[in-house]
C-alpha cells in the first residue's frame, strides 16, 4: 500500500488492527504503551514519536519498507497512478 500522510498510515494500522481482530488495549500492552496513546494515534496521528510508531507496528507484526518515489515496488503502487512530487 502506497502511505502518502500520517493519516494514511493511521488508518492503514487501525484497519489491520481490525482485521486481526485486536484491540486497542491488546496492542498498547504488547507495545508497553497506553490503549490512549493508541487510540491518539489512530485518531490524529500527526505528532507520534518514531519509537511510538514502531512499537505499535511491531505488535501488529507490521514491518516498514521504504523505497525511491520514482521505484514502483508492487502492481498495487503501480495502479495508484501517484504523480505528485511530494
């Protein structure tokens, strides 16, 4: 999935979240968080700490992957048609 804000990346994390039928509370738990600091994040997510953000993508078995703008690494991206230099 192409992320393109932190709102973006928000929902793309509740949704899976969801999906693996995990809650809030399960998730600050395994992240040594509070269920607040989830519920935030996926509420406004604009101003989460980086260490944050990668304890919550751990206990979603989330991983990270970055590549070039102009590298198209999945037919999904392919099909987004991003054309925006930023």
């Amino acid at each position: 999935m192409l992320i393109q804000s932190p709102s973006d990346l928000a929902h793309y994390c509740r949704d899976q979240r969801k999906l693996q039928r995990i809650t809030q509370t399960d998730i600050a738990e395994e992240a040594s968080l509070r269920q607040d600091t989830i519920s935030k994040f996926e509420l406004k997510p604009d101003n989460v700490r980086l260490e944050t953000l990668f304890r919550m993508l751990s206990a979603l078995n989330l991983e990270l992957h970055l590549t070039p703008k102009n590298q198209v690494s999945t037919e999904t991206d392919k099909q987004s048609g991003w054309t925006e230099k930023w």
